[in-house]
C-alpha cells in the first residue's frame, strides 16, 4: 500500500521494560479504538509496559499527555513514550483545518520541549471509510496506530542509546 510504513529489524527490536503512555481520543471512538489495537498490540509486542488514558478530543491530547507525563514524573515512574491517537474526519467547515493543523503542533511542540519520544497516530481523512482503511490493523490497512507507537519506540531506542534521561 502506498504511503505505509514498513518496519526493519530494528524497529522491532525489543524495548523491555519501556514504560508508554497511550493517550487517546473518545471523539471519532471506533475509528480510534481500531488505531488502539493497533499501538497496544505492537508495544505489547516489543515488551513496552502500557498505561492508556483518554481525552475528549484530538485537540486536548497534548493537554492530557502532559498532564499524564508531570503526574508520572511526581509519582516516581516517568514515560518514556507516548503515543496519540484520534481520529479526525473533514466535515463541510474549516474547523477540520484547525483541529488537523493545531493537535498537530500542540503534539509536535511538547515532544520537542520534552525531548519526549512521540509517535503521532491521529488521523486527518475526508470520510470514515479513509479512516477505517488507514486505522484497522485487521484489514489489512495500513495499521497507522501500529505505525505510531513504532515511531515512538525508534525514538525510545535512540535516547537510550544515545543516554538520553529517561
């Protein structure tokens, strides 16, 4: 399938022990749920402790992320990933291009200032049938949920090696 992702021995190297943080929409939920089984089932996988929390919307997943990450940190048991997931369908108005375009950079900016390995699955189609084909892992489809906790492991792996603090 065009535009997939296809995982080399070393994106499928273990991460035992990784602890990731997979945060969640409930908008758009069966689409999300498919991009769940997706991300749990890869980090299980590869060894990866996973603990799940859920947001109203693709544009509270930073929000939520970060709020998860500070009380993990106060607790004693930081992240070291995460993993976003939502889904969101273009309707007839331009609140798609802020909802697309803002969870995108609210995302993108707290992996930066974090140093915070991150792997975005949140989907930006036209249709929930774009959706379904991108999103269920069983048909087949491109596992974009799958695909996102793969790029948060890699960059797991590279701050491990390169002695990042976890």
């Amino acid at each position: 399938m065009a535009g997939s992702y296809r995982a080399d021995d070393d994106d499928l190297a273990p991460v035992e022990g990784a602890r990731i943080l997979v945060v969640e929409s409930h908008f758009n939920e069966d689409i999300v749920e498919l991009l769940h089984e997706g991300a749990v089932h890869a980090l299980e996988e590869l060894g990866c402790d996973v603990t799940t929390i859920t947001v109203p919307g693709a544009l509270e997943l930073a929000a939520g992320a970060a709020i998860a990450l500070d009380a993990a940190e106060a607790a004693g048991a930081p992240y070291e990933g995460v993993v976003a997931l939502g889904c969101v369908i273009r309707g007839d108005t331009y609140h798609f291009e802020i909802v697309a375009n803002e969870s995108a950079r609210a995302l993108t900016d707290l992996s930066v200032s974090r140093r915070l390995p991150l792997g975005n699955g949140v989907l930006t189609v036209d249709n929930e049938e774009q959706a379904v084909l991108r999103a269920d892992p069983k048909q087949g489809g491109a596992d974009k949920g799958g695909d996102a906790a793969l790029a948060a492991l890699a960059l797991v792996r590279l701050k491990r090696k390169l002695g990042g603090r976890s």
